[in-house]
C-alpha cells in the first residue's frame, strides 16, 4: 500500500505520532509511508511532542506540489489527515488545494481512494457539520478522535490506540492494538431477597 500521513495544525499530534510509529515498527505490512506537515502541524508537534519526527519515510514540504501524490497518476492508495483540523477538513471538503495536503486529498476523492480525516475539533458548528456532510458525501471517512474505553485502557498512550487502531482499521491495515469488543461478558444473576 501507497500510504499518504498528512500532520495539519490541529491538537492531537500523539495520534499521528503513535500512527508513524506503527508503520515504522510494522514495515512487514507492506505499507509505503509518505509524509507531509502543514506549518502549523510542526508547530503542535514541537509543542505536544517535542523532537522533529523522524521516520523512515520520505518527507515532503508542504508547498512542493512536485510530490508524487499530487497527481492521480501516482497510484496512490490512500491517505490519512492526522490530526485534521477543522480549517483543513473545510478546505479539502470544498476542493481548495492551496497546498500539498488539500492537493494531495483532492487527488484521493478525484481518484476514489481511501482518505481519512481525523477530526480534532470540539464543539461542533454548523459550518463544521456541513464541511463533514460534503467531505463524506465526496468519499472520505471523517473520525473525530473520539477514544473509546470499553478495551480498558490504563495510560494515555492506550487512550490513543483506540482512536489509532479504528483509523488503521479504515486503511485496511491489520492491527492489534487495542482489546476489540466482543460483547458485555455475563453477570452473575442477582441475589434474589426473601420477603
């Protein structure tokens, strides 16, 4: 798989940090990674993470529209805005390609290929809504980074595999991170009291 990690200005750099390290610690998958930031995605980064990442994956500046996933004919597979926030998902929504990470989603929803947005927005407007609504209707999966807790997570790092393992999920990329629900385990019956 031809795989596009697109970083936008939105808090929530943990999620695409724990998403690069699974493509980098599972090369056995298959998964080619390119990578992009948008100038306020390396700003969070250094402030929710610190270090510039580093990857073994190329990485691209994003205003060079001389990527390869600029263009449809590059074969690419799908791409994942992590985290997206709410500016980048209106501007990919309504087919504003002002710089490589819209360019690049344009070419997946052109191309009918998987895009994933992972949303980091609360509380939702309308002018939000009805970005996702057009996004969606379009072809793209839009996943607020919404964790779930029914696996038991224990650290923050767990907290985040939720949301993590639901968007390799929707890539297609076979993964265990997280307990998968299986349905509420039996309870005992209730004591019964005598009258």
């Amino acid at each position: 798989m031809k795989l596009v990690v697109a970083v936008s200005g939105a808090s929530g750099a943990p999620y695409a940090r724990r998403l690069l390290d699974f493509l980098a610690a599972n090369a056995d998958l298959g998964v080619s990674a390119d990578l992009v930031f948008t100038q306020t995605g390396k700003q969070v980064w250094k402030q929710e993470i610190g270090a510039e990442p580093r990857y073994p994956f190329k990485i691209w500046k994003n205003q060079d529209f001389t990527a390869p996933f600029a263009s449809g004919s590059s074969m690419y597979d799908a791409m994942v805005v992590v985290p997206c926030s709410a500016g980048a998902l209106a501007r990919i929504a309504y087919g504003i390609s002002v710089d490589l990470v819209g360019r690049a989603a344009d070419v997946m929803l052109k191309e009918r290929k998987r895009l994933v947005l992972v949303l980091r927005e609360t509380p939702i407007s309308l002018v939000h809504a009805r970005a996702m609504t057009q996004v969606i209707e379009a072809g793209a999966f839009v996943m607020p980074a919404s964790p779930s807790f029914y696996s038991g997570p224990k650290t923050v790092d767990q907290v985040v595999d939720t949301v993590v393992a639901r968007v390799l999920d929707r890539l297609g990329i076979p993964n265990e991170l997280m307990k998968r629900w299986d349905g509420l385990s039996p309870r005992a019956p209730e004591p019964v009291e005598e009258p």
